[in-house]
C-alpha cells in the first residue's frame, strides 16, 4: 500500500518494525510476527530488513482496532503534551471547539488524525466533530467583527486538520476513477469542497478539488479534461439566481457522459435540481462516502 506523497514538507514515508512496535506499545516480536502472518505488509530493504510503509501502518492500526501511542514516530500530528488515544469519540466535539477557540491548531490536527487512527470514517469527522465546532463558533460568536475573525482562524485550523488526514489516507489504486468538483460560483466557504475531495478520495477515488467558488464554466473545462465519474458540487448558500444555477447543473450533467453528479450543502434545500439520471442531491458527507464507495467499488458504475 502507498501512502499520498508528501509534497513541501519532510516525510517519513516507512518506518522500522521497531520503530513501529514503540509508535504502538507492542513488542516488536508481536509486530514482526504479524509481518510474517501477512496481517501487516512489509517491505525489504537492500540489505533485508523490513520496513513498513507508513500508509500500510495506518491501515493496519484502524483495522486491529490499536491504538498509536507516540504518532510522533510515524511522522503524524501530535498535541503538545498529551494524546488523544485515551479520548472516544463522544468528546470528540467539545475537544476540537477548544482546539478551534483557542487557537490550538496543533491539538485540533492530532485530534482528527486520532480519531481517524481509532477507526472514525472521514465522514463521520467531517460531518459531526467539524460541522458542530463550527455550528458552534457561528452560534457563540455570530458575526461581529471578532466573530469573523474566529471563523476564519477556525476554518483554517479545519483546512489543516483535514490536509493532515488527507496525507494518511490510502493512495487510490493507480486505475481508480476521477472524481472532481467544487463549491458553486459565488460561495466563499472553503471547507465543505475539501470535505467532500477527503470522503471520496477515501472511497477510492482519484480527486481533484477546484475549490471555493469554482464557475460553472471551469467545472466543464474539468471534466472535459479528466472525465470524471464523479462530479460534486456544494452550495453553502442558495443561488444568487436559482433559474441560472439549474441550466448549469444540467449542462454539467450533460457533459458528464455516464458520471454522477452531486449537489449538496445547506444551500441547496430548496433549488430544483434538472431532471436527470446523472444528478443526485446529497445531505451529508458519510452519504457522500457512502455513494463513491458503491460507484468507485468492482461492478460500480465506476
Ligand atoms: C466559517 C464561517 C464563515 C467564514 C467562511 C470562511 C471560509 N472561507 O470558508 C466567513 C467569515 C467568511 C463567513 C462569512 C459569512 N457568513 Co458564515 N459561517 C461560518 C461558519 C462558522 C462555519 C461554516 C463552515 O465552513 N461549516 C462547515 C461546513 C462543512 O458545514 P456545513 O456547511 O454545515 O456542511 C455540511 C453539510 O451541509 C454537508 N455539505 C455541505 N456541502 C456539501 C456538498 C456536498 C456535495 C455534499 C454531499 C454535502 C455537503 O456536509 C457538511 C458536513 O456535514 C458558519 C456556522 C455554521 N453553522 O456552519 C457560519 C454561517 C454559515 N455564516 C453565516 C453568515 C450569516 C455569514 C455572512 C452573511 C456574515 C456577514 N454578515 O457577512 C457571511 C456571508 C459570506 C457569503 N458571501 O456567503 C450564517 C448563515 C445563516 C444562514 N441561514 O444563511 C452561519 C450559519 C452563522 C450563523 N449562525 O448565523 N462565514
């Protein structure tokens, strides 16, 4: 199993069996004997020892249901201080408010990539500790000039936290279909494009994510370019002119010759989707997940 590249930054890519064993609390006989069972993969160097890709650990840490002690040693995030492995999932939303309201960038990266190490989905994060903490930084701080700085710092913890968990997920396998998208002209919301490019490309797909406020006409540009099987498309807010957004949809729709496309996000309630076979509203991001999984899976459409 490969592990996303790791551009502009240092990476530990593999790790020892050793070093594994401590990043985990097991011995490293218990780690080595996995090795040989095949329940953990390993790779041999020139000189014959194993290494472990640290994608492959990550799979196997969720899968066994481990937990990771010192994630420091494979190269995740890490809190100042403590870990998170004790912590469930219940807290998960009281947790990441702290991190996000007091600037604890640090904490929120490692409490995401805990969870997800402990076996949360990406949708499950996404769609419960993220989308609460910011309900609940819109609501506590509404939108005064302080408020507003709030939601940015948070929104950029949040664009943090889910690149950090982007780099852990599995490569998609080299003939994986593309998905793409992006939030719908005139939306400045970054994150929910960059939630749904993290739940699909968990699901298996290779993606591309245009972003915030991505026009209609760079959308089929896109498609015509990598042909995707799977276009999302996010409105935060409704529609400035509900009549034009349609005929956009539809002609996306039309462009995607046998892909889906998805519309979702709070803004979308009330605006009538075209009639077509390719177009589906989505509510949540686990859904989302839920829906690549089927269309990217062997016998999808995908
Ligand atoms: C951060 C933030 C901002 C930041 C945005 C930073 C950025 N670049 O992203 C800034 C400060 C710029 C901002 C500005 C404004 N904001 Co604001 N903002 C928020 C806040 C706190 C978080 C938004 C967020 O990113 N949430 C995380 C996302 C991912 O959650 P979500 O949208 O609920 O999405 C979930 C689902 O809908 C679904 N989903 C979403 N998209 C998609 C797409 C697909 C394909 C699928 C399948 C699913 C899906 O999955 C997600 C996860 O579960 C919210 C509070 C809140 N309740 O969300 C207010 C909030 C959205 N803002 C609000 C307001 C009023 C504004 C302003 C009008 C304020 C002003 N007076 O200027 C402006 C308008 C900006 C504009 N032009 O649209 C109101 C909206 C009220 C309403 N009913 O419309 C809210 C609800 C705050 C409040 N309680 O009043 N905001």
């Amino acid at each position: 199993m490969k592990i996303h590249k790791r551009a502009n930054r240092s990476s530990i890519e593999y790790v020892s069996p050793k070093l594994l064993a401590t990043a985990i609390g097991v011995s490293e006989s218990s780690l080595k004997r996995w090795t040989d069972e095949g329940r953990l993969e390993a790779e041999r160097t020139a000189g014959g020892h194993r290494r472990i890709a640290v994608g492959e650990a990550v799979r196997f840490v969720r899968n066994a249901g481990l937990r990771v002690i010192r994630p420091e040693l494979l190269g995740l995030a890490r809190a100042s201080g403590t870990s998170h492995a004790q912590d469930d999932r219940e807290t998960a939303t009281e947790r990441l408010l702290a991190a996000l309201e007091s600037d604890g960038a640090a904490e929120a990266r490692s409490l995401i990539v805990s969870l997800y190490m402990e076996g949360a989905s990406p949708g499950w994060i996404c769609d419960v500790p993220i989308r609460q903490a910011l309900e609940r930084i819109g609501e506590l701080w509404e939108h005064g000039a302080g408020g507003i700085f709030l939601e940015h710092r948070a929104t950029e913890t949040c664009l943090q936290a889910l690149g950090e968990l982007r780099l852990i997920l599995p490569a998609p396998p080299g003939d994986a279909p593309v998905a793409l998208g992006g939030g719908s002209e005139g939306e400045v919301y970054v994150l929910p494009s960059l939630m749904a490019a993290t739940v699909v490309a968990e699901a298996g797909f290779e993606v591309r994510n245009l972003g915030a406020d991505t026009p209609t006409v760079a959308l089929l540009e896109a498609i015509r370019h990598y042909e995707p099987q799977l276009v999302w498309i996010s409105y935060s807010v409704p529609p400035r002119n509900p009549r034009e957004a349609v005929t956009g949809l539809a002609r996306l729709a039309d462009a995607l010759n046998g892909g889906s496309l998805v519309v979702g996000g709070r803004g979308s309630d009330g605006l009538p989707l075209p009639w077509s076979p390719a177009v589906h509203r989505i509510e949540t991001m686990s859904e989302l997940a839920a829906f690549a999984r089927g269309l990217s899976a062997p016998g999808g459409r995908g």
